[in-house]
C-alpha cells in the first residue's frame, strides 16, 4: 500500500555528510564526540545531580568509550545526531546536546542535554538547544522537536521555556529513573515557531 505522501526528509540526510560543528555564536561550540572525551563524560557522571535524571550510569571510561562510539554511529546509521558541547577557546566539555529517536520520514526527532556540573548556571543547556534547534528547524528542514523532562526537574523545564519549547502535557509514569517511576513534561518546538 503506497503511502500518501512524500517523507519530510530523505534517507541520506545525516549519512551522506559529515557532522557538522555548530557554533553557538556566544562561546560555544556543539562538536562531535571524541574517544578523548571519554574522561570528560566520566567525570560528568558521577555528579549526583546528574545522575539523578538519568537512567544509566558511567561505570568506567572504557564504558564511556563505548557510548562515544554509539553516539559516533547514530550519525551515520541516522537514529540520533548527538554533540559535544565545549568552550569554543579552551575546547572544555560543558555538556551534551542531542537529536534521540530520529525519523526522518516524519520530520520528528527528541532533543536531549545535560551539562557538567561546572558549567550549571551559565546558560550552556539552553544556548546550545537554541543552536542545534535553529540548525535541525531551519536549516535540515525537520518538522517538529520535542523535549521531554522529569516533572520534577524545574532546570530542564526553565530550558525548555527558554528556548521557545511549548508544554504541551504531561506523559504520566513515563519513565522509570533510579528512585522510581516519573512523570514527564512533554514540549515541543515545529518548524516556523
């Protein structure tokens, strides 16, 4: 059975170019992972803060080593775009910034960050989602983001407000974190907003 439309990206959108860095205009670079990150994430992940709205954890750097390669080949496997976001200067990792759950065919894609405890306060989450939603909207041409967080998580929420994100709901018992189950804020970001 034919399908009635035409999909919103073609296959090839991500595989068929290298990934780009992205500068954020104000400092900042989103870059593409390195195995010489793997440090760096370490570190970030045994922040308690951190790990408190996530669900995996970072037992070693050659774990971390793995996810970088994950993260590497989402890229060309086209399910997730995901950047190291560092000081454009100094090259030190401030954070993570993503495109999850990539479908092409629909326009959709899930944007995902965090940031080192270091870098908390500065406005790096949210400068560098303005970044990678001005790069995935505007410029490859997606329909629509959306953004998802713990309830309970007030920083992420004053992210995604910052960053032009509506609420859009709540997805309840969404999501199973370390101390339970969560509920989760829905926002959402379409082309032209």
């Amino acid at each position: 059975m034919p399908y009635l439309t035409s999909p919103v990206l073609p296959a090839g959108t991500f595989a068929e170019r290298p990934q780009p860095a992205l500068p954020t205009g104000d400092g900042l670079i989103l870059r593409p992972w390195s195995v010489e990150d793997a440090p760096a994430v370490h570190a970030a992940f045994r922040d308690p803060v951190l790990r408190q709205w996530h669900m995996r954890g970072a037992a070693s750097e050659d774990e971390v080593r793995s996810w970088i390669a994950e993260w590497r080949s989402g890229w060309t496997e086209e399910r997730d775009a995901q950047w190291a976001v560092v000081d454009a200067d100094t090259d030190r990792l401030k954070g993570r910034v993503a495109l999850r759950a990539i479908e092409l065919a629909d326009g959709t894609a899930e944007v995902a960050y965090w940031t080192v405890a270091s870098a908390r306060g500065q406005g790096v989450a949210a400068r560098a989602t303005t970044a990678l939603a001005r790069w995935a909207l505007d410029e490859i041409g997606f329909h629509r983001l959306e953004l998802l967080h713990s309830v309970r998580n007030e920083a992420s929420c004053r992210v995604a407000a910052k960053t032009g994100f509506a609420l859009e709901g709540t997805k309840r018992g969404a999501l199973l974190h370390e101390d339970g189950w969560h509920d989760m804020h829905l926002h959402a970001r379409v082309r032209g907003d």
